[in-house]
C-alpha cells in the first residue's frame, strides 16, 4: 500500500480476499510507524470500518498524518476515498480526531450523490 494515503480507507471495505493478497504480497515497512503485521493491519481495519475512516499516523511519512474516508458507488461498493494529510506539527493527533468525523461524512455525502445508500458506520 505504499504511496496511498488513502489505501486503508479501501482496504477496510474490500472484500477478504483483497486483505488477503495485500498481506501475501508482503507489508514492508516505510517509516518506523508502518504496520507491518498481518495481525495488526486487520485489527487496524476493523478500527477503520467501525469509526468510517482511516488514519495514517506517519505510517507512509515521517512528519505527516492522514486522515481518509472512502467512497462507495450506486452498488454500495468502494471505489475511492478521499484524504486530509497534514505535517505532524499542524495535524496534531487532537487534529485528527477532530477531522476524522468530518472527513467521514463528507466521504458519505459524496457516496450518496453517486448513488450509494450506504448509512454512517
């Protein structure tokens, strides 16, 4: 998933079988925050799905954080998200815990006028 600020936002709502060849393919670490344990990433998404959105806390950038929310189409099926990323001076973890509500339900709005009748987790 390096590179996708948004990946776990995805990664959260796709069917098991997606979760599965991420972690066959290998969860090499980026920065010292990376997860890279099946047991950890899994735990992480059930957070993720649970609360409707995502944080990288510098698992992809030393100094930044992200906040992401994912997108789902008419079929209720995921098919982007959306982010907030930040350096960890101004996206503070009081920050992201501020945002992440936020950016949820603007992923929600945003699924809704694609036709999505998915509901807040």
């Amino acid at each position: 998933m390096r590179g996708l600020l948004a990946g776990k936002a995805i990664l959260a709502w796709l069917p098991e079988e997606a979760v599965t060849e991420v972690v066959a393919a290998g969860l090499r670490p980026v920065t010292a925050w990376t997860i890279s344990d099946e047991t950890r990433l899994r735990a992480d998404l059930a957070r993720i799905r649970a609360r409707g959105y995502s944080i990288d806390d510098r698992e992809n950038e030393p100094e930044v954080r992200c906040v992401a929310a994912p997108i789902f189409d008419h079929t209720g099926e995921v098919t982007a998200a959306l982010s907030v990323s930040g350096l960890t001076s101004r996206m503070t973890a009081a920050r992201v815990r501020a945002l992440g509500p936020v950016v949820a339900q603007v992923g929600l709005r945003i699924s809704r006028e694609l036709g999505s009748d998915r509901q807040p987790s």
